[in-house]
C-alpha cells in the first residue's frame, strides 16, 4: 500500500492518534499496476502490425480485431495510468474518501471510447457486406492466429494463469479495474479465434460475406463489454451500494445481536476490497460508538471507513 509522497511533520505523529488515514487501495496493487503496463505493452506492439494487416489484405474481421485490440491497449493504458494515479494521491487529503476510484473513472472513459469504435466497426462490416471488397486470406489468417496468440499471453499476465486461479479470482471480484481488463483480453480472444474462422472459410471455400458478417459480431461483444463496464463502473463512480448482502448481514449483526435499531445506513466502494459505511442508530439502552465500530470491525474487515451516530432513547422499545 502506497503511502503519502510528503515527508511526516512531528504533527503528523500527534495526529495519528485521534485520526486515520484513507489509504483505500486493493491489494495487491502494485502486482496489478506492473501487470497492466505489461499487458498494454505487448498488445500495443501487436496492435499496430494487425490493423496495418487488416487494411492492407482487405480483411474486415482482422480490422475489427485490431480495432478491438486498440481500444483494448487504451483501456489497459488507462488502467496503468489509474493504478499510478490512485498511487501517486494515495495520501492527498483533497481526496475526500482517498483515490482507490481512480479504477473504476478510468475503466469508465475507456468504456465510453469502447463503445463508439463498437459502432464504427459494425457500420464497416455492413458496408462491405453492401459493397465486397477483395480479402487476402492467407495472409490476414496468419496476423489473425498471432493475435490470437498475444490475447493469451495476456490473458496469463492479467490472470496469473491456473496456478494461480483462485487468488485472482478473489482479486478481480475486488478490482474492477484489473478485472474489466482480464475480461476484455478474454473477449479479444474470443473475436480473434472468431476472425480465423472467418478467414479460414474464405480462404478455403471462398466465403466472402462471413469476414464482413464477423465484423458485425465482434462490434456486438466490444458493445456488450463496453455497456457492461459503463454500467458496474458507473454505479461505483455514483456511490451505489452494491452489496445487498453485506448490508443485510451490518443490519443482523446491529439488530439482532447488538439491540439497537437502524434509522439511516450508507454503505459504498471507496476502491479494490474496501467499503465505507456511515450508519445512524437508536438505542434502548447505552451503547457508545465505539463498541458498535469494534463489533463492525471484528466481524466484517471490509469496511475500512466507519461512521456510527448512536441516540439513546430509553422509552423506545428495541
């Protein structure tokens, strides 16, 4: 965890016994960050060759892969760039609730750039699907089965392969970021092994729609992954709360085992693994804030940034 670029004043000692910080990076953030930049290298060097090729031998499916491995090497680029970013503020106090969102606003914007090459790729295709344009197949199919090798290779970077699968698993339900970009390589994958198709059948029983009609379908999985990563990092960026059972279980523990009552609760992200909680309570008897943080605390180490108002109300009943 990355800790403030400032030098500690003697203050900053007095002060760190009333208060805390809000380091609220994912762990394993710097494995991430180094991950990422490799990954957006390697598909940076491949981009350029398989969209050169895909111009040059007339293959939309090759184009559309490119182009999707494009947006790809700039949503890897901004993941990079974000992970450096969270890291670089980790400790600026203008940040409110700390900087481990930087993810989820980078894994936004690339979304958003995602979704209008989607569109442009898919109005391509149904040009040439109108208008047939002469494809060199033999070669378009070689620069499409490297692709399709480079996608995995990244796919291992950005997943740490199966020795490693249950580890990154729990990372990438935590880290939206390194999570939007594994799954991407994975649909990359997807649209390239769909492109050899493509080319295989042209080259061999001289299919000329099917390259073009695979551009349609690899514009439909970068629109489905750009709406799918609007949508999730769009509702982290607008505070949603996003884990039901998380709630239910403060409320169980609050309730039913601490015998006060709820009367306001506020739970959101604040970054990869960490939550903010600020919860409102009335109690029969006294209870101070503290003993409900501490049980908090003990039971759900998720919660990173908790806020308790009790009110004693003596006549309500529990």
């Amino acid at each position: 965890m990355a800790t403030p670029d400032h030098a500690p004043h003697a203050s900053d000692h007095a002060h760190g016994l009333w208060t805390h910080d809000h380091l609220f990076l994912g762990h394993g953030h710097a494995h991430a960050e180094r991950r990422a930049r490799l990954a957006a290298a390697l598909t940076a060097a491949f981009m350029a060759v398989e969209i050169a090729a895909g111009l040059a031998f007339g293959s939309m499916a090759l184009l559309a892969d490119g182009i999707h491995m494009a947006t790809h090497v700039g949503a890897l680029g901004l993941a990079a760039a974000a992970y450096w970013l969270a890291r670089r503020h980790a400790g600026d106090a203008r940040f409110t609730f700390g900087s481990g969102k930087f993810g989820d606003l980078a894994a936004f914007a690339s979304a958003i750039v995602l979704g209008i090459a989607g569109l442009a790729v898919a109005g391509e295709s149904v040009g040439r699907l109108i208008t047939p344009v002469t494809v060199h197949y033999r070669d378009a199919l070689l620069i499409a089965v490297l692709g399709l090798a480079v996608n995995l290779v990244c796919a291992v970077i950005l997943g740490g392969g199966h020795d490693h699968a249950h580890e990154h698993a729990h990372e990438h339900e935590h880290d939206h970021n390194l999570r939007a970009a594994y799954v991407h390589v994975l649909a990359d994958a997807a649209t390239s092994v769909l492109a050899i198709l493509a080319l295989s059948a042209g080259f061999i029983w001289g299919t000329r729609w099917l390259d073009p009609a695979v551009g349609i379908v690899g514009a439909g999985v970068i629109g489905s992954w750009a709406y799918g990563l609007v949508r999730d990092s769009g509702l982290v960026l607008l505070d949603a709360q996003d884990d039901p059972e998380l709630v239910a279980a403060v409320r169980r523990l609050i309730e039913d085992e601490l015998g006060a009552r709820i009367s306001d609760l506020h739970l959101w992200r604040l970054g990869p693994g960490h939550k903010g909680l600020i919860v409102s309570l009335v109690s029969p008897d006294v209870i101070t804030a503290e003993e409900i943080k501490k049980a908090l605390a003990a039971r759900f180490p998720a919660l990173s940034h908790v806020t308790v108002e009790v009110a004693v109300c003596a006549d309500c009943a529990a």
